[in-house]
C-alpha cells in the first residue's frame, strides 16, 4: 500500500474537502480538523486554563503549559522511543518518508523545511546582538560587529600579524606576518618544498613528476607558470 506522503511535491490532500497540505501526521487542513481532535483541543485548553494536567487531575508542572510532573516526563520518555523507533526503521521523524542520505532525522521535504527554520532563527537572533565592539548597534549579516566597527577593524587587521593571538605590528616591508611569525612561515613552506622534492611530487598541485623530470613542478604547471610570466610582461 502507497504511503499518502509519497509525492513529488511532499504534500497530502486533507480528509474533510481534499485540500492540499504539507506532508506529516497531520491529516485535516486548519479548517477541517476532525471532530475528535478539535473536541481534545477544547478539553485540554479548558484544562490548562483551570491548572490542570491535560492527562490527570494534578496541578500543571511549572516547566509545560500541557502536564503535571509525572506526565511531563512520560510524555518526553515517549517522544524519545518515538524517535528512536523511526530512526531504526529509517523513517523521518514527521512523515513517514525515509530519511534523506544528507541527515539523520528528516525525509528530504522536512530536512530542507527544518534548515529553513534554523536559518531564520539563527538570522533572528543575530539580529537581536549588539556589536562587540560598540555595544549600540546591531551586528551586521554573519559578523560580530556592526558595520562601521567592522570596516575599521578590518583596516587595523591590514596593520598587524595575521597569526591568531598575535598583536605585531607589521614592519620591514611583511605584508602578512610580524617577523617572528614570518620566519616561521618560511620555514614551514621550505620544509613542505623538500619533502614534496624527495617523493617526486610538484610543489604546487602535488602531483607526482616524472622520474626523468629534474623539475620541482609538473609539466601542467610549468605550462601556466610561462603564461603567467607573459601575461605580467604584457601588462
């Protein structure tokens, strides 16, 4: 039998009047719930309204608008060996689609819907920070500063050592590192060139050079190397 769910546009009709709506447990639009979850709604926001755990008589834990205490952790206790039931049968958490080969929770629909949902709480909670620096304006997009603190700091770090942690100014000419750090880089990079030298590969795309080769770069290399070279003579 063919689940409802399986469509490619991840939709289900609605059981009251057909009506297209998004795929999950969700069987009624908004304005066809069925008789017996609209009469629970009723009941459980008459409960809530009294105090009242929807499950029992007990006063509603301060940690749910729905449950008492004990309800409250069944309640969680189920969804988890709900999850952990589709999980191993390889089901999304909200439909009964398999779960996409890029997540571990969500059908391909639902995955997407819920990286939606993440990007716009992130984006709104970005939104809501206060520079770093300036502590007045809001960050700007993906930064942690807004945009006029950002622009000067981004000047200031053209001045100093690139190296994390490291406050020198740069000095002798050194565009991106203090001295110290320089020399530091420079020995790195001898010391990959020789290690590429003895296993016989070019020092730029790694590849292995021919053993009648006496060349520290590929023939592909060598070959863009010289059209560099006559590009930077034209101009």
């Amino acid at each position: 039998m063919l689940s409802p769910f399986n469509t490619m546009e991840k939709t289900q009709k609605c059981r009251a009047c057909g009506a297209e709506i998004p795929a999950g447990r969700q069987k009624y639009c908004d304005a066809h719930p069925s008789a017996k979850a609209l009469t629970q709604k009723e009941k459980t926001e008459k409960r809530a309204e009294s105090g009242i755990c929807k499950s029992c008589s007990n006063p509603i834990s301060p940690d749910s608008t729905v449950f008492c205490e004990e309800h409250l952790i069944a309640n969680r206790e189920r969804g988890v060996k709900d999850r952990q039931r589709r999980k191993e049968l390889g089901l999304c958490r909200s439909c009964n689609e398999p779960i996409a080969a890029n997540s571990n929770t969500w059908c391909e629909f639902h995955h997407e819907k819920q990286n939606a949902l993440s990007r716009e709480l992130s984006k709104k909670a970005r939104e809501s920070e206060l520079c770093e620096d300036c502590h007045t304006e809001p960050r700007a997009l993906r930064k942690r500063r807004c945009e006029g603190c950002q622009a000067a700091y981004d000047e200031y770090r053209k001045t100093v050592c690139r190296r994390i942690g490291c406050e020198e100014k740069l000095t002798d000419g050194l565009k991106y590192f203090c001295r110290e750090h320089a020399d530091e880089e420079n020995e790195k990079l001898r010391q990959r060139r020789q290690r590429l030298k003895t296993e016989r590969k070019c020092i730029f795309c790694f590849n292995k050079i021919q053993e009648n080769d006496s060349h520290i770069l590929c023939a592909d290399c060598r070959e863009k190397q010289k059209e560099q070279r006559k590009l930077s003579a034209v101009a």
